[in-house]
C-alpha cells in the first residue's frame, strides 16, 4: 500500500520516508511516473514521483473522489490453469480488487512444474501484477503467494468469515442467493480446476463450513467463474 504519513495539500513536495520509499521499490517507481497513494483519512491522491539532490519526493496533484480500494477484503484462491490463464486471472483480479491471490495445486489440476517444463513464466507473475494494479490506479499491489497445495487453501480460506467455493454442480446455493444474508468483511473463493474439483475435494471443504455455491448452470471457463464471482461479491458486499 502506498500510504502518506499526514493529509497532503494538493502540489506540495513531500519527502519519501524510509516505509514510503520501500513501497515505492516494489511498486518499481520511477522518476516521473505517477501513482496512487492514500493520506491517513483513507483519502486517495495521485501522486507524482520525482528525484531531488535531496533525496525523493511525492507531488500530490489531485484527489480522487473514491479510494480505488475496496472495503471488502476479497482473498482468491485460484486452481493454476493451463498456459496463459493464470495470467488473465491475475490481471483480471487485480482490476476488480482482490487483496490476495493463491495459486494452489489440487487433484485435477497442473502442478507448477508440469506447468513450468512447457512454458516457463511463473517469473513473469508479479510483473503483471504491478502492471494491472497500476493500470486501475491502486493504491495497494494485492498480495501474491507462492503456489500452494489444496490442505493449506481449506486451512487458509476457512478463516475467511464467508469462505465459498465455486461449485458447477447442483449443489443448493447460487452465490446470488447467499450474499443476499451476509456482510462479511473477508471473503474467500475458491476456484477450480480446468478438471473440475473432485467430490472428494467439495465434501472435504464442506466440512470445515465452506460453502459450495454455483453461478448457474453455464460450466464456465475457470478464469471466467474467477471473474463472475469476484465481480458479483464486489458489487453486492464491496467497492
Ligand atoms: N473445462 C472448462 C475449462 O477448461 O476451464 C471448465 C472447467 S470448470 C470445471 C472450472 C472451475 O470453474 C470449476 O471447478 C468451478 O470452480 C468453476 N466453475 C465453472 N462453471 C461454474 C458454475 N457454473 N458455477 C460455479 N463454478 C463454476
């Protein structure tokens, strides 16, 4: 999160402190380029970066009528997909504000090193990443967590005060009907595989209170039903 550490006036020079400065080396800023950052009353601001002899500054030029972040705290968990789906999801979640994204393996679906031995660019992850987040003028780059495996997303997403996952089958909730009742402030998704989960898989996670639910009867698209679910809880719990 890029983060001021007092409410600015718009075009005064602000000195980058040691945590800003460390923000701004992972958000790979450079000398002129402009970026969003949110004073201490949760107010966004587009800044612009510079290099002085005196060390680097923020010039705030405009306050954004809304932060770009979502109240909602939204953590994805995403099947790794075949060839450059990933990379879509990524994007993707990144626009319609996810906080975090884990990649996991599960029974059906490709290992990272299958993955890699094809076509190696789980390097190129984070690059996206930056790019979407910038591109949507954030404030904060989501979190982005090493591929994982399917114990870790059950114990992980269950902590989540709706943890969901997403179901092709009839499985007695449309996602439409169980946000109607609930205000959570962390949501977990669970997406699939191209294979689909196993109903080994679906029974495991509903026994720790995850909750499958269906988007209808169209089988969708992994990356599609990562988008379908992110976008619907973003517009009826988010931001
Ligand atoms: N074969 C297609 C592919 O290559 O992507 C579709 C695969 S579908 C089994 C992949 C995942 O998307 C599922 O595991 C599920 O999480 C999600 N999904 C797809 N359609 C859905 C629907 N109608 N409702 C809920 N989830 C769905």
């Amino acid at each position: 999160r890029l983060l001021l550490d007092s409410v600015p006036r718009a075009e005064e020079r602000i000195a980058v402190g040691a945590s800003l400065r460390a923000a701004l080396e992972i958000w790979q800023a450079r000398p002129g380029e402009i970026f969003t950052a949110l004073d201490p009353e949760g107010t966004a601001w587009r800044v612009r970066y510079g290099l002085a002899d005196a060390g680097p500054f923020l010039v705030p030029f405009e306050q954004l009528p809304q932060s770009p972040e979502s109240p909602l705290r939204i953590d994805l968990y995403q099947a790794l997909p075949e060839r450059e789906r990933f990379e879509l999801v990524l994007e993707k979640a990144t626009e319609l504000g996810v906080g975090r994204i884990v990649p996991f393996e599960s029974c059906r679906s490709i290992t990272l090193e299958q993955r890699d031995a094809r076509q190696k660019k789980s390097h190129r992850w984070p690059h996206v990443l930056l790019r979407a987040a910038r591109q949507c003028r954030r404030a904060e780059l989501p979190c982005l967590t090493a591929v994982t495996g399917w114990d870790q997303v059950l114990y992980q997403a269950h902590q989540a005060d709706l943890a969901l996952l997403l179901y092709e089958k009839e499985c007695g909730w449309r996602l439409g009907e169980i946000l109607r009742d609930e205000r959570p402030r962390r949501v977990a998704l669970i997406i699939g595989p191209e294979g689909g989960f196993t109903p080994e898989e679906v029974e495991e996670a509903r026994q720790l209170g995850i909750v499958p639910v269906s988007l209808g009867p169209r089988l969708l698209r992994t990356e599609t039903a990562a988008m379908a679910a992110i976008a619907a809880v973003q517009a009826r719990l988010g931001d």
